[in-house]
C-alpha cells in the first residue's frame, strides 16, 4: 500500500542551531537593539531610597549583599560615574569593574571584566522602594544572585542588620 522511502535526515550545525536561537530571541524581543527591557530580580523594601542607596553605592557593603562578591578594591569608597576598581568574586577570581551608568539616588550599571553586566535600580513606590536589579538576557542564570542580593539589601536597609540566606524567610 505505502510505498517505504529512506529519508536521509540530518541534524542541524551548531552554526546553525545558535543563529536560529538568536534569530528567536531577537524575534521575541531580546537583543541590544529590541528595546525590550532587560530580565529584572527584585525585592520591595518599606525603607526610603535614601536609606538604599549608600548600601549600593558604597564599596564596603557589597560583599555583605552581594553573594558573587567577596571583597572589593575600589579606587572609590562611594561610586559614582567613572569609578573603578576590581572585585574578587566567591570563584577566587579578581575582575576589574566600571561603572558605566550612574545617575545619583536612581540606578548604576558597571561593566565586569569589560562586559556590560548588571544594573541596579531604585524604583520608590507606595509605601517604600523596590530594589531592582537588570539582567542583559544572556546572564540569565545569574537571576537568583541577583534576588537574594535584592532580598538582603532590603533587610539591610529596614534595620534587621542582618542579610538574608537561602533557607530563612525573606
């Protein structure tokens, strides 16, 4: 009844592979160019962005939020515009840092290792701050960093002097 053909199938380059997964990235809005805003982790706050701010800003606090950051050698203690500096990361590696965006009191973006990395962003809202940190979309394993940095920074700066970990409620 049906005829048997012997189709000759052949699997797709990687070549290939990651310009279709970019082409469906960039086609479902990712990508520089997209104007699509970036992958964001975020914690609200009932503490005043005045109170977030030096916690950001200020090189000291970054190991004590910031779960990739062991130690920081800024040229800065305060960031601003320009600063630089290296961080050790927890993976024993120093990386030279920074700061590409700034504007005071509202957000910063740096670039790590000369690669634009994340953005962290004060947004007030009714009855406090939500603490924003944005994520170009490749770095989207870095997500959950990102939430347990915003996650303590909010405790930090409501007065509970301690950060939060995994396992304990935010």
């Amino acid at each position: 009844m049906f005829a048997r053909t012997k189709a000759r199938i052949r699997a797709p380059s990687p070549r290939s592979l990651s310009a279709g997964l970019w082409a469906s990235l960039r086609f479902h809005g990712f990508g520089s160019d997209s104007g699509m805003k970036p992958l964001t982790a975020s914690a609200a706050c009932v503490a005043p962005r005045e109170r977030i701010w030096p916690l950001l800003t200020e090189t000291r606090y970054w190991p004590v939020w910031g779960p990739s950051v062991r130690a920081v050698d800024p040229a800065d203690a305060t960031i601003t515009a320009g600063s630089s500096g290296r961080v050790l990361t927890t993976g024993g590696l120093w990386l030279d840092f920074e700061i590409s965006g700034y504007e005071a009191g509202r957000f910063w973006t740096w670039r790590v290792a000369g690669v634009e990395a994340t953005g962290h962003r004060l947004i007030e809202c009714a009855g406090g701050t939500r603490i924003v940190f944005e994520l170009p979309f490749w770095a989207v394993a870095y997500w959950p960093v990102c939430r347990i940095a915003a996650i303590r920074i909010a405790r930090l700066a409501e007065g509970s002097g301690q950060p939060w970990f995994p396992g304990s409620s935010p």
